[in-house]
C-alpha cells in the first residue's frame, strides 16, 4: 500500500471536481462516492443527487474561511492518496474508510478522539485506491501538528498492509528521485509519451553523466544532445549549478519547462556531479577488460572497506550499467536501460559516498562509452559476467544493512543483468564450443581444474560450457601461460560459490588474464623456485605454500 502526499493546494472546489469528475480524461474515475469523513455529515455529490461540489467545499472549507484572512494559510489544502497494490483483494468502502482514518490520524490532520481536529473527506473512484482531502486550519482555529506526515504515512502504511494481509512494500528511505506529479503524468498521455519529461531528463542526464570525463565535458555534452541547457553562475562566475528542460516541452506560456538537476535526483546536483567527474585517473589500454576486472573486484572492496568507499563503488558501478546501453548491441539494449533504471534506485542510500575511491572503474567506464565492443562479443559478455557477481555482492552488502529499498532495487537489476549475460554470452560461448579438442588435452585440462579448484570440479565439468572452458585453457596454454598458475589467478572462492555456472566464470577470467603478456622462461623458473620447498639456515626444509583450501560445493541455487 502506497501512501502519497501531494503538494498543497490553494482551491478546495477544484480539488474536489477532479476527484469527481468522470468521462473525457477521467476514465478510471468510475462511480465517485465518498467512503469517510471527519464527522460523516459531509455531503456526497457522488451519492446525493441533491449535493453539490460547491456544498462539500463549503463544508471543508468552514474552519478556514472562520479566522482572520490574515491568518489563513495560502495553500490549505491537503492532499493525500492512498494506493492497493495490483495484486491485493479489492477492500471494501468499510475497510477504505479505515484506512483513511488511520491516516489521517497518523499524521496528525485528525488525531484519533481529537473533537478539534480538522475537516477531511475520503473518496473512492477506483477499486485500487482512495483520496483523502483535508483542510489545514482545525475546528478550533489553530494548525495541525502534521509534521513529517509522510513519514508518518508510510509507517502507518506497514501498518496497514500487516492488519489486511496486503502486499507487504519495502520502507522508504527519503533517497528515492521525486516521482512525476500527476500534471506531468497527464501531460505524458497527451502527447503520446510513455515517460514524463522529469524522467526523460533524470535518464539522459544520468547517461551523460557516466560517458562525460570532466565537469565541464558534462555540460558539453549535455547540450550537444539537443537538451536545453542553462548554466547557473556565482558573482565570481564560478558555475553553481545548472537547469535542463526537454526540447518542445512547454508550459502554458510557450516557456520551456525547466528542471534543476538536484530536484530530477539527488546525486544529479552539479556539485555531487563534480565531486564524482574529479575522482577520475588515466585509462589504460583495452577499457572493457580494464572495466571487467575493476567490476571483478568490487565484491572485496564492499568486504574490506569502510562505507563511505564501498558506496562510491556502487555509484561507480551505477554510472557502468547508465553507459552499456549505449555501446550494446541493439537487441541488448532494452533490457541493459531496465537494469541501469532499477539500479538507479539501488544506487542511492544515506552513506555518504567517497569518490576518491573506485577510480579505475570511473575511468574505464569513460573510456568504454567511447569504445564499442569488436568480435563476437565477448567483452561484453565477460563484463556481463563480471556485473552480475557484483550486483549479487552489492545486495548482500545492502541487506546486512537493512537498506530494504536498495535490496529490492538490486534484486531487479540482476534479474535483467542475467537475461542480457545469457543472450550476449551465447555467440561467443558456441564459438568456443566447437572447436574440437583431443581426448588428451581434455584430460589434462581436467586434471588442471581437479588441481586447481577441486571442490567445484565435478560441478564445472559436468557443465555444458565446459567444452568452451577446454577450448580457451587450450588457448591460453598455446599463449605460453602456465595453467596451473593461470587458474590459481582466476579461481575466486566467493565467485564460485555465487555463480550458476562456475564453469563460465573461469572461461571469462582465463580468458582476460591469458590476454596479457605469458611469463618469460627466466621469470617462470624463478617463480617455480618460490613455489618449491626451501631450505632454512639449519638444514630443515620449510613447507609448501599451500593451496586455498575451498569448501566442498553444495546443492544450493545461488542467484546466479
């Protein structure tokens, strides 16, 4: 159940005659009657045929019009909806009127036994959803004590849906971007919109915001987009903020309809902006694999770090997922745009961020913006790959945390990221595949995994991308790289243990890591010397460096 307050209004009639109202533009307003009020003795023109708009208004607006117009408030009405979820059992007008007078008690507008509390009505025109006017001047002539009603409503909400049996909804957190107001919703279906501008705007900026290098590349590009864009100076001529609108997006006047980047999000400010487009170091060659084994990397920072680094790696990784729509191949893209939509939510939490973290991914992700994936996609794949074990840590990181909201944003974005691995990886895993190997180097690459990571290789081997694992050791040998050494670098106990298919994940990281230079002979003797038992200075010689010892794979079914 999802409780809005809307912002407060000046026309107590007109608010009235849009609940009301039917037909043309009001389609789902079906049979408007009211359900409650504060003493029931408001008069219902959906019922009554004898009562009028202009009655109820009266009647709410009496405690108001009663004081000194001096006094009265310049916006006192109070708007607040109330919303089902789509799978929740149709309530009845009994059990609406319930649910109203727990809101309206909850935050303050009428206090349960409050004689003097203020007028409110609650109309149903849908089965899904009621609406609750209230006028802001109690009977008494004083104010109500409505205080951070919305918080008030959403704990009153939880409430609510445990009572009822409802869909229980994830608490919210005051991080979420402003949602569309109903005007701008209207307005969308108007002009055949399925977005509004305010989210047309957040999703372009944000995109912008992940390809741009600097501050200033930022509002570059921005206006090169064909965005409207006014920048905002301090008297020193420093750059403050700025202000976007949405080209043929107009207000009654013929004027653009202008939105400051905080008010689309709360990190899209141009001084949060800032912090994150410093917090950059010089790329690399070869962005994707750089950007992949960045990605690789973040389940330990979020293990080993304080909370303010391990958040700017999500952000980063937020700005990761806003870039692949652009650079992916075109049937890729609706569902990588899903998972950067729902992670934007995620993304955003009350830890504060320190970007001087996670600047490798910062910059790589630059850098892979102005880089399209070549061959046959599997740097795409690998980094798809590499995205969905970080998006698995980030949500166990969040839910040790109790950040519900950013949980279940998570959950969401890895489900897309899991359907866009699995498509992106398939070409290039069936290339791999039929390439044939001989029945001996099978069994020696066979017994490199049972060496390597003896606890999953059972598990890999059986796995159907075990051909294309065979086929890329093969490679990776004829390379000159030692595969004992190459798997001890790829086998990563945590990723094992949360991944689907072990199997793919060592093809992916064998397959970068063998990318780079093999060992000398020099360098790979002297590493065996390291490796092999030495002698101490009194003849006994020391034991082995001994292998990770991981646990033995069990019948669980991870996320991935």
């Amino acid at each position: 159940m999802i409780p809005s307050i809307h912002k407060p209004g000046s026309n107590t009639a007109g608010a009235i005659g849009y609940l009301y109202r039917t037909g043309r533009g009001h389609e789902t307003h079906t049979d408007p009657h009211l359900v409650a009020s504060l003493d029931g003795l408001a008069p219902d023109p959906g019922r009554n045929p004898d009562a009028t708009f202009k009655q109820l208004a009266a009647y709410l607006d009496l405690p108001v019009n009663a004081i000194d117009p001096a006094e009265r408030p310049d916006k006192p009405v109070w708007h607040c909806s109330v919303r089902a979820a789509p799978e929740d059992p149709i309530l009845t007008d009994n059990q609406w009127a319930d649910i109203a007078r727990r809101m309206v008690a909850a935050t303050g507008i009428a206090p349960e036994g409050d004689d003097g509390a203020c007028r409110w009505i609650a109309v149903r025109h849908a089965d899904d959803h009621i609406h609750i006017l209230a006028t802001k001047v109690r009977q008494d002539g004083t104010k109500p004590r409505d205080s951070y009603s919305y918080k008030r409503a959403q704990t009153e909400a939880r409430r609510i849906e445990a009572d009822y049996g409802l869909r229980r909804v994830t608490a919210g957190d005051g991080t979420a971007a402003k949602r569309p107001t109903r005007a701008e919703t209207e307005k969308a279906h108007r002009t055949g919109s399925s977005l509004t501008a305010r989210e047309q705007l957040r999703t372009a900026l944000r995109t912008t915001v992940a390809a741009a290098a600097s501050p200033e590349e930022f509002l570059r590009l921005l206006a090169a987009s064909g965005i409207k864009t006014e920048i905002l100076r301090m008297p020193s001529g420093d750059i403050r903020g700025y202000k976007v609108a949405l080209a043929g997006d107009t207000n009654a006047a013929g004027e653009p309809v202008w939105f400051a980047g905080s008010t689309l999000a709360p990190d899209l400010s141009f001084p949060k902006i800032r912090a994150r487009l410093t917090a950059l170091e010089p790329r690399q060659t070869n962005p994707w694999h750089q950007a992949t084994a960045a990605t690789e990397r973040i389940p330990h920072h979020l293990d080993q770090r304080d909370d303010a680094s391990s958040q700017a790696y999500i952000t980063v990784f937020a700005e990761a997922l806003d870039v692949l729509p652009l650079t992916a191949p075109q049937e890729l893209r609706p569902l990588l745009r899903q998972a950067a939509l729902d992670f934007e939510r995620a993304s955003r939490s009350r830890i504060q961020a320190d970007h001087q973290h996670a600047r490798a991914l910062r910059g790589a992700v630059r850098a892979i913006a102005r880089q399209p994936p070549t061959g046959d996609g599997a740097a795409l794949a690998m980094l798809l790959d590499a995205a969905v074990l970080a998006a698995i840590a980030i949500r166990r990181w969040y839910s040790t945390r109790h950040l519900d909201q950013q949980v279940e944003a998570t959950r969401r974005t890895l489900n897309h990221l899991q359907t866009a691995y699995d498509q992106a990886a398939a070409a290039p895993l069936a290339a791999l595949a039929t390439r044939p190997q001989s029945a001996t180097t099978l069994r020696e690459h066979e017994a490199a995994i049972r060496q390597a990571v003896p606890a999953y290789a059972d598990q890999i081997i059986a796995d159907p991308a075990w051909p294309a694992l065979a086929t890329t050791l093969t490679d990776a040998q004829a390379s000159g790289h030692t595969l004992a050494r190459l798997l001890h670098k790829a086998a990563d106990h945590r990723a094992l243990t949360d991944a689907r298919s072990p199997a793919r994940v060592l093809l992916w990281r064998v397959q970068r890591l063998s990318l780079r230079s093999a060992p000398t002979p020099r360098t790979q003797a002297a590493l065996a010397r390291s490796a092999s038992p030495s002698q101490t200075h009194n003849g006994t010689p020391t034991q082995a460096p001994v292998q990770p010892n991981l646990p033995a794979a069990t019948n669980h079914h991870p996320s991935r």
